[in-house]
C-alpha cells in the first residue's frame, strides 16, 4: 500500500497516511479541520527531482467541498 504525505495550506501541518490507490484523497486536516490538504507526491519513494510540478497539478480542479457528498455522479 503507498504511503501518501499530505500538507494543509491552512495550518501547514504534514503528515503522512497509508491508502490504497484507489482510495480518494484526503481533505480535511486532521490539526485543524480545514478542507486544506494536499497531496504531496515524494513519500511513496519515488521522488522525482523536478520540483513542485504536482503543486501546479492537484490545485486546479481540486474541488473542496467535502460538505455534499453523494452526489458524485458524473459518469464513470
Ligand atoms: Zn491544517
């Protein structure tokens, strides 16, 4: 299972978390409840020496209203 590191934006709080691939990514902050994580792509062991090309990636299009879930039907 790889290991995820996440940073909140809010309170820069990092921590790292086991989750399957196809499990979603995590939102809110654990410190301090806020809906600011970020998926850091370095602690999985493949840490690539470009720099901050995931940062540009995940913030577009990174919905964070975790609040109405179940409606997620878009086509799949
Ligand atoms: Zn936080």
């Amino acid at each position: 299972m790889p290991l995820y590191e996440y940073r909140c934006d809010a309170c820069e709080h990092e921590f790292e978390a086991l989750q399957k691939m196809s499990d979603e990514a995590l939102v809110h902050c654990p410190a301090c409840d806020e809906a600011s994580l970020r998926k850091l792509v370095s602690a999985a062991g493949f840490r690539l020496k470009g720099d901050g090309w995931y940062e540009t990636d995940f913030k577009s299009g990174n919905k964070r209203n975790i609040a109405d879930s179940g409606k997620d039907s878009s086509a799949k």
